[in-house]
C-alpha cells in the first residue's frame, strides 16, 4: 500500500497536468521553431519537448540565443496562444480530483507559465475558480518555481516541506528540487524519464491517483 504524503497545500501545473493542452501548444511551438529558425520538424520537436515547463520566451532563448528573431517568434506563439487556449478541455478527472482534495481540506494551487490574466481567464471561463487558494501565473520576473513557492510560502505561512507540487515535465520536477516534494504525472514523459532525471517519490498516470496519497497536515 503506497504510504500517504503529509501535506498542507497542493500546487498543480496547468499545461498538461490539469488542462490537455500540451498538443496544441506543442504543435505551434514547434511550427514556429521550423518558421523562424528553418529546421527540421524532428528538431524542433526536439528542442520543444527537452525544454517544455518553461515559459515559451525561455525555450527560444535556451534554444537559439542571442537570434534577431527572437521576440517575433516568442510574441507570434503567444498571440496564438491567447487565441486558442480557451478551447483546450480540462482533463476528465480534473474537477473530481480537485473536489476529493478540497474535501481533505488541503488548500490547492495552480502554478503556471502562462500569463496571469490568461490563466485567471481560463479558470473563470471553466467555472472553476472556487476551487482554488490561489491560481498563481507568470510575468517576467515571477516564475513557476521558486517565485511561485516562496510566494505561497509566504503569503500563506505554509512550510515548503508541507508543499506538494504536481507537474508532468521534467522540467517541473527540476524546478521542484530543494523546494517542495513532487508527484510526476505521466503524460508526455514516462516514468523511466523521470527516473533516469532523479526522481524517487511517486509517479501516477492518472490525476484521480492522487487524493488517495495525501494526508492532510491538521
């Protein structure tokens, strides 16, 4: 029997975790790589997925620094971002699992890399903005990560080692490390990735695994 995590606030991911949003971000990420910097498909679905959980301004400048055509590439795959984000379904067990984890009495959060005003937008849209503590976005300075951490950390008084946070990249759970304990969901990444990165606590396949592994902190 898997041993319950202890826990006084949960924080998820929204590309891929809680929304099915990441063929459609991955599709204009990659046609816009092949646009602007004139490479191949299989490399640039390449550079996308070794560098998907950052902001998509981060995954350029990772991938091709210092190039000209840098901010007509990021502003053009945020442009058609906005335009389409509000059309990419929640994932079937979202809103249960979120109602079971709010039940345990557990505070839950969302920590994103898509601006605030979307991400707050998207949520309303949905219905669903009940149901979070706080729904936590980015703009350049304030991160998912340690911005978003120790800005819950401290807005709420809550010990980063009573924080679970649940991502489905690689890059959530490296940005997890020396923070908060994570929970891996499989998506695009498979469990072997996430082990071969280091990662040793659990790892679902589904987001209705979840509220059976948290023991609410009282």
């Amino acid at each position: 029997m898997n041993k319950p995590i202890p826990c006084h606030a949960i924080i998820f991911d929204f590309d891929g975790t809680l929304a099915d949003s990441m063929p459609f971000l991955e599709k204009i990420g990659v046609q816009i790589m092949m646009k602007y910097y004139d490479i191949s498909h299989d490399d640039a679905t390449k550079r996308y997925r070794t560098t998907t959980g950052l902001p998509y301004e981060h995954q350029i400048k990772l991938n091709f620094p210092d190039a000209e055509q840098n901010d007509d590439a990021i502003n053009e795959f945020e442009k058609l971002k906005i335009d389409r984000i509000f059309e990419q379904n929640l994932f079937d067990d979202s809103i249960k699992t979120l109602d079971e984890i709010k039940k345990k009495g557990i505070l839950i959060f969302v920590s994103s890399s898509t601006f605030q005003s979307t991400i707050e937008e998207y949520f309303e849209r949905k219905g669903i903005v009940d149901k979070f503590t706080e729904i936590v976005g980015y703009r350049p300075g304030f991160e998912k990560g340690a911005h978003h951490f120790n800005h819950i950390k401290n807005k709420y008084s809550i010990g980063l080692n009573e924080i679970i946070f649940v991502g489905d990249s690689l890059k959530d759970f490296e940005r997890s490390k020396g923070y908060c304990q994570f929970i891996a969901i499989e998506r695009m990444f498979k469990s072997s990735d996430f082990r071969r990165m280091g990662h040793e606590g659990y790892i679902v396949k589904s987001l209705s695994e979840i509220p059976p592994l948290l023991q609410p902190i009282v």
